[in-house]
C-alpha cells in the first residue's frame, strides 16, 4: 500500500473516531442537561408555581463532569430539594445559587410617592409595564439593581421601580407614617395644591385608591402630607378618613356596578392599574378595590379566587358583580389558557377594559353584542359573598 495512503486513511480513521466520540459526549452531556432540567422543574412546580409571586429562578449547566447551580430562591428547602435530586448521578454539585430572604428588616420597606408608580418587567425604563401600585401603597425591597429596586407589592407581585417613585422609609419614619390618621382618595382624579384654593400651584396629582396622610382640616380642604413629607391640600370631597371608609364600606352587587360605570371610557393600559389607564384585570382590580375587596393582579389569578358558578347558553345563573373569564378553551393539544375578564351587570351585559372600558352583551341579539366574548367565555367566578372582610377575597 502506498504510505501516504496509508497514512492519509488513518488519518481519516482517527478523525471519526474522534467526531465520533464527540457526539456521543454531546449525547450524553445533552440527555444529562435534559434530566437535570427535569429535576429543576419539578422542584420549580413545588416551591414556585407562579413566579409571578415568587422569587424562583434556577438554572444548571454540566462543566468539566460537575453540575453548577446558579440563580435565586426565596425558598430554603427548594435549595435543599434541588441538591438532593440531583445526587443520583454522581456528579461534583456546586452550589451558586443566591438565596433570597421574606426580608423582614424594616428598613426594606418603601411607600410609594407618586400618584401611579410603574413597575416593570426589567431594570430600565424600556421594559414592559408589569403592574402599577399607588400612593400611600407599601412595598417590600427585595433587591437592587443601580437606581432600580426589585419589589413586591401588596397583592404580592414582583417587579422593578425606579428609585424616584418610592421612599425608603427608616424605622422611625416608618412607625412615624403608620401612627398618622389617613385620608383615602375617592375621586377619580384631583391635584394637591400648595394652598387651599383652586388657582395654587400643584404639589401631585392622586388618583382613586392613593392614600395620603391628614394634618389638619381648612374649611372645604384638607391639609395633607405626602409619604415623602411634601404637604398640600385637597378638597375635602375628594376622599374619606381611611377608617372611616374601612368601616362603611360594603362591597355589594349595586357598588360594584356604579364603580365599574364610573370608569367607562377609560383608556386601555396593558400592565395599568389605575384611572390613568388599565388592562382588562388591571380594571377589575380597581374596582373591587375600591369596593374594599383586593384581588390578585391577573386574570388567570383572579380565575382561582370566589367560587365558581355553572353557566348555561343563556348565563342565567349570573349575578350582578360577578367575575367572568375569557380565553382559550382546552382540547387535546393544548390546556386551559385564560387572557381576558370582565364583570357581569345584567341581561347578558359584561364590562370590561378592551381598547377602553366599555359594555358588550353575551347575547347574538343585543345592538352591543361581543362574538369574541361569547364563543371565547371559560368560567365564571362569584366573589361578592354575604360578608366580606375589607381588603380579602375568599377563595376556593
């Protein structure tokens, strides 16, 4: 045989041997991957089923035969499970991953300054609008990022604020705002102004749900001061002692309805919370919380909340105040996904925040009839029980 041959065939030969034991390395290394991501998400499902609300984010990758966790938790047991689940392969397990705290440092705690604080879904202002929360509204710093803050609101959600649109309050601060009797904001929309006329300058702007603190009362206005310490008067129209509203507030099918008609018209927000705009739950939100009753932020959260009600093709069973959801029905390929909800009034009529908050019927012969909302309709949910304690939903 000729020896260039020889060697060029040998060559050739070392060569597949080698791409050979390549692919099957990456075979391996990939079947490895897979069932490593197989055991993070099992543990992920346990601890974290909605990241929405918790701080749960894991990964792993194989480097030179070992495992290397990296990422956050707020769950210590999660950390735990995660390890223990992976032992069976033998691996060397390096641990990176950061654990996150419930912080229950007082000094990680803010109050929102601004009459409608956006939060996002990423540090930087680009980034999609998660959830608003309003002034007076307190929320929990879980970590920071330059001049933006990780946060989780009142109804739990997490996401980014800017640094101008809280104060981080100390210890005594913090117990000086709590001890200050409150004035609960009830109209729409109304400007704090320097002096008590109408012709002063602005010191905010407050929206239905901020909540400020009184200092004193001036005939038709009230002196109030912001979380920050600004101070300004409102008329005294514009709201009630915080108190005084807790106590009086009943929520009810007729309060529900007068709310939610006091909002048509009203701009569509995806991600808003407020009369400034607001998504479809964003909307339902508002209403039931300015009826008293806190609902979760999103429509397939809100989905799990009350208890459900039997429909038939006429929605004769439907009450005035209850929750309806809209979405994509299961079938054999794919789940259950809900993506829209509105309130039911009466008659076949929904309100409902869809480009604006406005009233469609369920039903093919109304003038105001919704195809989409009729053949799209999931579930039903009622939330207005004979009693309900101000600021909670009862769930299922």
């Amino acid at each position: 045989m000729n020896h260039n041959l020889y060697l060029d065939m040998k060559r050739q030969i070392v060569l597949f041997l080698s791409l050979a034991l390549i692919f099957v390395s990456c075979q391996n290394n990939d079947q490895l991957q897979n069932k490593i991501d197989s055991s993070l998400l099992k543990v992920k499902n346990k601890f974290a089923k909605d990241t929405r609300i918790t701080i749960h984010s894991v990964s792993a990758k194989i480097e030179n035969n070992s495992i290397i966790l990296f990422g956050e938790t707020e769950h210590k047991d999660s950390k735990k499970e995660i390890i223990n689940s992976l032992k069976y392969l033998n691996l060397k397990i390096y641990d990176s991953i950061k654990f996150l705290p419930k912080i229950e440092n007082i000094n990680s705690i803010g109050i929102i300054r601004i009459s409608v604080a956006n939060v996002r879904s990423n540090p930087e202002e680009s980034a999609e609008l998660s959830t608003q929360v309003l002034m007076g509204m307190p929320i929990v710093i879980r970590k920071i990022s330059d001049d933006w803050f990780y946060v989780q609101t009142n109804e739990k959600y997490l996401g980014w604020l800017s640094d101008d649109s809280f104060v981080q309050l100390s210890p005594l601060a913090l117990e000086r705002w709590n001890k200050q009797k409150k004035f609960f904001i009830t109209s729409l929309f109304e400007i704090i102004r320097e002096e008590p006329n109408e012709k002063s300058f602005p010191i905010s702007d407050v929206v239905a749900g901020s909540i400020v603190a009184i200092k004193n009362y001036f005939g038709k206005w009230v002196f109030v001061e912001l979380p920050d310490g600004r101070t300004g008067y409102l008329p005294i129209n514009s709201g009630k002692l915080f108190d005084e509203w807790k106590l009086n507030t009943i929520a009810n099918a007729s309060s529900i309805e007068s709310v939610a008609k006091s909002l048509i018209g009203m701009p569509y927000l995806w991600g808003g919370t407020s009369i400034k705009g607001m998504d479809c739950s964003g909307f339902t939100k508002t209403v039931y919380m300015l009826n008293g009753i806190q609902l979760s932020r999103d429509a397939n959260q809100q989905a799990l909340e009350g208890n459900e009600i039997k429909t038939d093709t006429n929605f004769s069973q439907l009450r005035k105040g209850d929750l309806l959801f809209f979405g994509r029905k299961a079938n054999k390929d794919k789940p259950e996904k809900i993506i829209h909800v509105g309130i039911y009034l009466d008659s076949g009529n929904v309100i409902h925040a869809s480009g604006l908050v406005k009233i469609n019927n369920l039903s093919p012969q109304a003038d105001n009839y919704s195809e989409r909302l009729r053949k799209t309709f999931i579930c039903a949910k009622r939330i207005l029980p004979e009693k309900l304690n101000i600021l909670e939903v009862r769930k299922n």
